[in-house]
C-alpha cells in the first residue's frame, strides 16, 4: 500500500504539489501543526533527491568550472541587481519591492533538485547550482542586501555558512549511507518510491509555511493579491532570463538554469533575517512558494514537447 502510495505521488507529483500548497491557506489548522516539520522535510527533500541523482553525471561538472562559475555568477550576482534596476524602474509598494530583490538575492532552492527530476530536467545541474549557490550564499547575500537595499542580515557569513553546510552536507552523507547499504539495482527499481518520499516531504514544506498566510488573507486581500501577482511575474522573468541567458548550454541545461533562476530559497532568507524582518517581507516569501509549486505543473507538457519533440 505505501508503495503504491508513493507511486502515485511520484506520477503525479507536479499536479498534487500544485494543489497542495493551496492546502496550508485552506485548512490553517494543518499549517500551523506541520510547522515544526519545516526544516525536517528539507533535509528529507535533499536526501530523497541525492538518492536518486545521477553522481556521474554530477562529477561530470567538476570538470567544466567554467560552466559553474559563469552559471553561478549570473545567478548570484548579476540577477539580484538586475532585478533591482526593474524593481527601481516599475516601483512595486515599497516592502514588495525589497522582497523581489532579496528573492533574486537567495540562492537556488534545494527542492530544484526534486523538479528537475519530476521535469526530465538536468537534475545533476540543478544541484550543483543549488549546492554551490547555497555554500557561497553567506559571502553574496548580506553585501548585496546591504548595497540595494540597506539591509543588514543578522547573521554572520560564518553561522550562516555553518548552519547551511550542517544542512547540505548532512543530507549528502546520509545519501551516500543509503547508497552505499542498498545495492544500485534496488535503488534503480525503487525510482519512482524515492520520488514520491520527496513529493510527499514537498507537500508537508508547502503546507506548513502557509502557517499565518490565510489570515494575512483575510485581513489585507489586495496587499497579498499584489504580492502573488508579483510572485508570479518575478518567477516568470527570472526563470526565462536565466534561460535565455544560458541557451548557449544547450536546451535541456538552459530550462534547468532558468528554473535555479526563478525559484529561490527564501526559507533561508527568513534565517538569516532571523526575526527582524519586515512583516511584509516575510509574507511575499510564504506566498512566494505559490508559483514555485504551482508553475511546474502548468510548465510539465511545454517540456515533454521541448524536450521530446517526437
């Protein structure tokens, strides 16, 4: 029963995650007991993930830095202030405006992983972006939160560095543990299981950082219709920038560049400002999570016929 259970979250991940993170505004009570799971489900997520990765083909990268370090730079660098010279430009009410820039500040999201998998993807890409961009995100972050916005993140480059590679290099071990103690066969028959362990930890992240959302709803219902619009449009933007940016990589490495791109790691973020931030901030990072979830659904088929023209 759990098998098949697993299964169907596996073949139909994209659709069930983007009806999920609706479930944490719809039934708050859920939201609110599934939040101490937050940072469980993370490492889950990103153990399910590197279980399933192809190693090979992400070593394969040790041998192109080139490729890595352009990629990250554009990621890290040159988005967050491009992203500023619009946010300048169009004038979105000024706590979104703040928040759409640090979003394209934060490195790509460890889930990136689990939707390049569920994608067809560069998985193997998808995390070394999200690795290497999350290790160097305590050296980037706070100096351009500082020059753009005048924010001071309140944790140290060195805590923050610690906390994330306790994190990252937590769920690696205990990948290599799982791959090392199951033979390759097994792992390989258990694909689709593996999957759905990580869709399952998706939904339970989506659910739970809904927790204060539906009343932010309720109280202030053009404020966050505002914020999901802009949610949308950055993720829209960065996502084909970064494709568009990278197409030189080739088609399938391009689409995984620009979905690192568009989809952050704004839960880290939220550490970082450790309580200080602006309220306003901290509900475009919740509501953020909306098109993370929902646009690979919607984007699923446009793949298949890029990627599979036949």
């Amino acid at each position: 029963m759990l098998s098949r259970i697993l299964v169907f979250l596996s073949t139909h991940g994209t659709w069930i995650l983007a009806g999920g993170v609706f479930l944490g505004l719809a039934w708050p009570q859920a939201a609110r007991v599934m939040g101490p799971m937050l940072a469980p489900s993370v490492f889950l997520i990103l153990t399910a993930s590197l279980v399933r990765l192809d190693w090979q083909a992400t070593l394969g990268y040790a041998r192109r830095p080139l490729v890595i370090v352009l990629t990250l730079v554009g990621l890290m660098g040159l988005a967050p202030v491009a992203t500023a010279l619009v946010v300048a430009l169009t004038e979105p009410p000024p706590g979104l405006a703040g928040a759409i820039v640090l979003m394209a500040a934060a490195p790509p999201v460890m889930a990136a992983i689990a939707f390049s998998l569920l994608l067809d993807l560069d998985a193997s890409l998808a995390m070394v972006l999200s690795f290497v961009g999350t290790l160097v995100a305590p050296l980037t972050v706070p100096p351009i939160a500082l020059a753009l916005l005048g924010i001071e993140l309140k944790v140290g480059a060195g805590e923050l560095m610690l906390r994330l590679a306790i994190v990252a290099f937590g769920a690696a071990a205990a990948a290599a543990t799982i791959r090392r103690l199951v033979r390759r066969e097994t792992l390989r028959r258990l694909s689709r299981e593996i999957d759905g362990v990580a869709v399952a930890m998706l939904l339970v992240f989506a659910v739970a950082i809904m927790d204060g959302v539906a009343a932010a709803i309720a109280e202030r219902p053009g404020f966050v219709a505002t914020a999901t619009g802009l949610a949308f449009a950055a993720n829209i933007a960065l996502q084909a920038a970064g494709a568009a940016a990278f197409c030189w990589l080739g088609l399938r490495q391009a689409l995984t560049v620009g979905l690192a791109c568009g989809n952050r790691n704004m839960g880290l973020l939220l550490a970082a400002l450790a309580g200080t931030a602006d309220f306003d901030i901290v509900l475009f990072f919740a509501i953020g999570q909306i098109p993370m979830y929902v646009l690979p659904a919607l984007q699923r088929p446009f793949y298949r016929r890029a990627l599979h023209p036949s």
